[in-house]
C-alpha cells in the first residue's frame, strides 16, 4: 500500500468512527449562521472529531463545530464552499478554493467587503502539502473573485 492509498484507508477508518457521533443534516436542512447552504446532493455532518475545520470525503461536507466557532460567518461559508468545490472540481485545492470563491460571489456570501476579509485571513498563512502558501491562494483567490 502506497502512502496514498494509507491516507485514503486512515481517513476512511476515521469518517466510519466519527459517524456514530455525528450529526447528520440531510439536504436542505443545514444552515450556517442563519444562511441555507446545499452541496449537490450531499449530505452535512457535523462532528467535533475530524482534524480540520471541513473535510469531504465523496459521500458528505463534513464540519468541525469547534473549528468552525471561533470563526466569523463569512469563513465559516468559506469552508462549506471549498469542501463542496472538492465535490464539484476533484481533489485539486486551487479548484476548490476558484469553485468556493466564485459561488460564494454568486450566492452574495461574499460582497467587496466580505471578501476583503478572506483574503486579510489567508495573506499570512503558510500552506500546507496541499495548499499554496498564503500570498499565491489569495493571488488566484482574487483572480476567481474577478472572472
């Protein structure tokens, strides 16, 4: 087994753990702060035990409320926004960031002052294995934003 296919097997194992301390909102029944959000036809789980603040693993948007808490309306959208541009675009981060910010754009989750916001977050942040580091997501965040 490749070290793919043992991240794959882990985050399996650890979706099939958390489900049975998960809330499940089938679609159409989930709201963040208010606002009514929908992935295609995937399902929301809500779960404190997922590593990050929202994971997708093909079959739902799954979010981490003690994550999620501590941010302000506009991320938190943000973040459903991405995981379900990972259902709509495949697994590439740039996709889903382009897919997130412009349905958000479209939907009017983020407005010129709003989306001043996500990129004031994601200047400074340092990237990941998978994520471009700060200052080239939020160069192809405005360029999404813009097209």
């Amino acid at each position: 087994m490749n070290a793919r296919q043992s991240l794959v097997a882990s985050l399996l194992a650890l979706f099939s753990a958390t489900a049975a301390n998960a809330q499940v909102y089938p679609l159409g029944h989930f709201l963040i702060d208010g606002i009514p959000v929908a992935c295609g036809a995937l399902p929301t789980v809500i779960t404190p035990t997922i590593p990050d603040a929202g994971m997708n693993n093909g079959q739902a948007i799954w979010l981490n409320p003690m994550v999620l808490g501590q941010l302000p309306t506009v991320l938190k959208l943000y973040v459903y926004a991405h995981e379900c541009g990972h259902a709509a675009e495949g697994p590439n981060e740039v996709d889903a960031d382009c897919w997130a910010i412009r349905t958000g754009r479209d939907q009017g989750w983020f407005p010129p002052q709003a989306f001043a916001l996500l990129i004031q977050f994601f200047q400074n942040n340092p990237g990941s294995l998978r994520h471009p580091p700060g200052p080239v997501r939020v160069q192809n965040m405005m360029q999404c934003y813009q097209s």
